[in-house]
C-alpha cells in the first residue's frame, strides 16, 4: 500500500524569547495551520520557554538539554516528521500573513519547486502587519525570484532531502547554515525560489542577537570555515556578490514597476526600502 504523507510539518527551533515564540505560533493558528502541524525544538531555553510548552500540550514539541544549534534542530524537526512531505523550516520571531503556508506550498507546486521561502517584511512592526499584508499579497501574488532562498523561512520537499541530506548540524557552521544548504542545492540543481504568494513579518533575528549579547561573540558562525566547507574562492566570491547585486537590482525594477513594493522590504524610520 502506498504510504500516505501530511501535506507539512513546520519547525520552528527555539532559544528564549518565548514572546515571539508565542506570537508566531498565534499567528499561524490564526491561519489554520493545525497544531499538531507544528513542531518546536527548544534549544535549551532558560527563560519560560519550556513552561509555556508544558502549557501547549496540543503542539508538537522536544526539549534538547543543550543548544545543539539551527542545523541540528532542523535536522531534529525532519527527522521527526516521517510523514511530512513539505518541511517548513521556520524562524520564531516572525509573523504569518494570510494563507501563510499552504500559499507557500500552492506557489512552490506551481512553479515546480524543491525549496521555497515567502516574501519578506523586516523589521519593526509598526505599520499594522495584518492590514497591509492583504493588499500587498494581493499585488505580490504571482511573482518569484528564482535561484534563491532565505534561512527566516524555508521549506524543503522530501525529494530533496532524499537527494541532498538533510540541513548540516555543524556548530562552527553557526548562522550560516542555511547559505550551506543553498550552496547545496545549486550545486544539485535543485529549483528552489522566493515567492510572493506566501508573507511573513520576519522582526530580524531576534534570538541569533540575543546569544550574540549573552556571550560578547561578534559572530555565532566561522565565515571562514564556513567558507572552506562550500569551496568558496575569493575570486568566484567576488564575481558572485557583484552579479547577485546586479540580479537583486534587476528583481527590484521589476516588482516595484509592477506593484510599487518588492519580495524583500525592510521597515526603517516609518519607511520602506526595497531589498
């Protein structure tokens, strides 16, 4: 008999800051996600992150009794969720737009896809999130930047974990393991892209920052190990960041003449800049 899968599982990995864990949760409640669709791993919070879940029974859920880092708890989230064909690897200081996940989802079938993230608001919240959302969704709906995904929000079919393993747990990695996993999809020639279907408020690494003030380090990952890992040479590095800005550029004379917005905004004095 042919096995049967649930269309997704979102994992959203967790250290402290138990007020955007709970907003993000809320927020995705409040677009019909299921709970039992979704999956915490708390990275041995101190704060009362572990309360709060004990509170939430109805959530999927598992404690490490260390911090075993992003990639490890991504790992930890598709390891856990066997019968989920999307993996939907989630930051928890953002907020879901309407529709937030199955659009992703719908998106990502349509454009034939492996890995997809939503569109991007950053920043502070304070344009009222929930109405501005419908009419840039609305305008958004649609367009894609291909090549390209953002660690915030991603999710990955099973194909490709089956291709190309799952999210590398190396704690040098740092914060840079979702760049890993994009170098490995390129390298594989995975489809993967952003799309405008799906929104997310993403308030801007909020946990990463605060381990970074806890511990005084300047950065949680070794850029230069990381480097060496995915075979990054000067020379290519310098040609790649020249012709991504030259293809950012491009992406954004497009979508702005269109809708008057872009896929990545980020919020800054009252205004928004298009990234």
């Amino acid at each position: 008999m042919p096995k049967t899968f649930q269309r997704y599982s979102v994992v959203i990995p967790v250290y402290n800051q138990l007020h955007y864990t709970s907003q993000c949760v809320e927020s995705l409640l409040a677009q019909h996600v299921r709970p039992e669709n979704i999956l915490i791993i708390d990275n041995a919070s101190s704060d009362d992150t572990p309360l709060w879940l004990q509170k939430h029974p109805e959530l999927k859920q598992l404690r490490n009794t260390t911090n075993l880092g992003c990639g490890c708890a991504w790992t930890q989230g598709a390891v856990l969720s066997p019968d989920a064909e999307w993996i939907v690897l989630l930051n928890n200081d953002v907020l879901a737009g309407p529709d937030a996940v199955d659009a992703l989802l719908d998106a990502a079938d349509r454009e034939k896809l492996g890995v997809v993230s939503p569109a991007l608001l950053e920043g502070t919240n304070d344009y009222d999130f929930g109405n501005f959302v419908k009419g840039y969704r609305k305008k958004m709906s649609g367009m894609i930047r291909r090549g390209r995904f953002h660690g915030v929000c991603f999710a990955v079919h099973r194909s490709v974990i089956e291709k190309i393993g799952f999210p590398d747990t190396d704690r040098r990695l740092g914060g840079y393991e979702d760049a890993e996993y994009l170098f490995r999809c390129r390298r594989a020639e995975v489809p993967i892209g952003i799309v405008g279907d799906s929104v997310f408020h993403h308030f801007g690494s909020i946990t990463q920052k605060a381990i970074v003030k806890k511990t005084g380090q300047k950065s949680l990952g070794d850029r230069k190990y990381f480097r060496i890992r995915v075979g990054s040479k000067w020379a290519s590095r310098k040609l790649e960041n020249f012709l991504a800005g030259l293809t950012v550029k491009k992406w954004i004379r497009e979508e702005s003449s269109k809708s008057g917005y872009s896929l990545h905004m980020l919020r800054r004095d009252g205004q928004w800049e298009m990234h």
